[in-house]
C-alpha cells in the first residue's frame, strides 16, 4: 500500500508531482518544498526544512528562490512565515516568465553567431588557400543550413526574386516577412506554386502578397524547387531519389550563367502559367 505523506499526498503522487516540478525547472530542494506549502497553510522557515527534509543551512536560500520564482510569498507576522502561491496561478506566470527569458537568450545567441560567422568568414577563406574552383556551387542538405543561405540572399536581393514553390520547405516563401520587405525596397517578386500545396491559410497569405505587388501564378507540377537572386545567385533543390520521406538536396551558387540558365527556365513556366 502506499503511505500518505505528511501534505496529505500519497507517496506515490508526491514522487510524481516532486519529478515533474523537477523537469519544470525547480531543483530538487524548492520542489519538495513546495509540495509541503501547498500541503499548509504557511509555516516558518526552520519548520519547512524539517518537513521538506531541506538542511536547515539551505532553507533561507531554498525559499528566496521559491519566491523569486513566483512559487511562495512571504506573510509577515511576528515573524517572518511563507506560504505557496496557487499552483494555477504560479506554474503559468512560471513558464511565461521563462519562455521569455528562453526568446530573449535565443535571440542574443542569433545577434551573437550571426556577428562571429561575419568574422570567421574570412578567416575561413584564408583558411581554404583562397576562392576554391567550385566555390561558386555549394550542396547543402539540412533543412536549416538551407533557410540560412535563402534568408541571406533574399535579405540582399536588390532587383529581381524569382521562386519555384514547391513543399516540403526550408523556408516558407508564404510564411516569410522577407518577401514582403524585399517588394517594399522596389524588388521585382515573382513565385510560382504547386496548386496542390495551398490551403484556406496559404490562399489568403497568396492574396496579402498580391495587394503588396508580389506576382503569384500556379503551375503543376513545378520540375524543381529554384531561387534565384538578381539573376546570379540563388538555389536549385532536388528530391532526394535514395531515401523514401521527401527531403531535399540543394545546391547553392553563384553564377551569372547558371543563374541566366535558371531564369530562362522559370520565365518559361511563367509563362506557361499564364495569368
């Protein structure tokens, strides 16, 4: 049988509970705290460590973090007592609080590895003895080095985007402010899709483009995924013929003839798109 703890919970429920606040965040001692204020009305600090068997030299550390963390508030009487704060208004404060705190590090991480790549750029090209024979074409497989090149040259094209739109994406060409950015600086935007890729959400983005001048014309089936950049940079992707889930290899470059190539190619379908 399982015994009943000192809060009222079972053994069993509070190892549960004592874990999953652990994978929530809390160590292990603010957890078992916790689970014995919520158990009471409020109890002094020397109190709570013999019933959360925290060693009293860590108690006061133990509830100062609780209280930062929106777990426990202080009740000042005659002396100092702590009680918890409701787990349903604590635990959702809680995770707001570090999902913000997450976005913000994430985004100092992005700011951080987007200025050090800047500087180990051309200390990789040093290291490569200068512009390799076939620096000018890149094969990159993985989905998020993929979004990287297109985001940076659709960052930086100045005159003409072009994009043969097929699923599954890197990036979503629907989904990306960029697009929009780039035809508000005076870019030329032209995309082409697979009919069969849009639903109800991709349609209404379709008609967002179209009142911002971004050109849409569907055709199926599209011979490849292409993006090409002021007619000499972009990337060409291809499904992978070995493995059996979609996924694409991409080649990426910088070329104006390969570049002419891919464009001759797409104004071909545009126009077969008609519109």
């Amino acid at each position: 049988m399982s015994t009943v703890m000192s809060n009222g919970l079972l053994e069993t429920d509070y190892e549960q509970f004592w874990r999953r606040l652990q994978q929530m965040g809390l160590n292990a001692y603010e957890a078992r705290s916790y689970l014995v204020l919520v158990g009471h009305p409020r109890f002094k600090a020397l109190e709570l460590a013999a019933r959360a068997h925290v060693p009293r030299q860590k108690i006061y550390e133990v509830l100062d973090s609780l209280v930062e963390k929106g777990f426990a508030q202080v009740v000042q009487e005659k002396t100092k007592l702590f009680s918890a704060v409701e787990p349903g208004l604590a635990i959702p404060a809680y995770l707001s609080r570090q999902k913000d705190h997450i976005e913000r590090e994430m985004e100092q991480q992005r700011r951080h590895g987007q200025l050090l790549a800047t500087e180990l750029k051309s200390v990789f090209a040093e290291g490569q003895g200068g512009r390799g024979t076939l620096d000018y074409l890149r094969i990159v497989n993985e989905p998020s080095q993929i979004a990287v090149h297109y985001r940076s040259m659709l960052s930086n094209v100045t005159g003409e985007y072009l994009e043969f739109s097929r699923p599954p994406y890197a990036v979503d060409p629907l989904d990306e402010q960029l697009v929009k950015q780039a035809r508000l600086r005076g870019v030329r935007c032209r995309i082409l899709i697979e009919p069969e890729a849009l639903d109800d959400i991709h349609r209404a983005r379709l008609s967002e483009y179209q009142q911002t001048g971004v050109e849409v014309r569907l055709l199926s089936p599209l011979p490849m995924k292409l993006a090409v950049f002021d007619g000499s940079q972009g990337l060409v992707a291809l499904l992978d013929p070995v493995i059996t889930r979609p996924a694409w290899t991409a080649v990426v470059f910088d070329h104006e003839g390969f570049g002419g190539a891919m464009r001759n190619l797409f104004d071909d379908c545009w126009k077969k798109a008609g519109g």
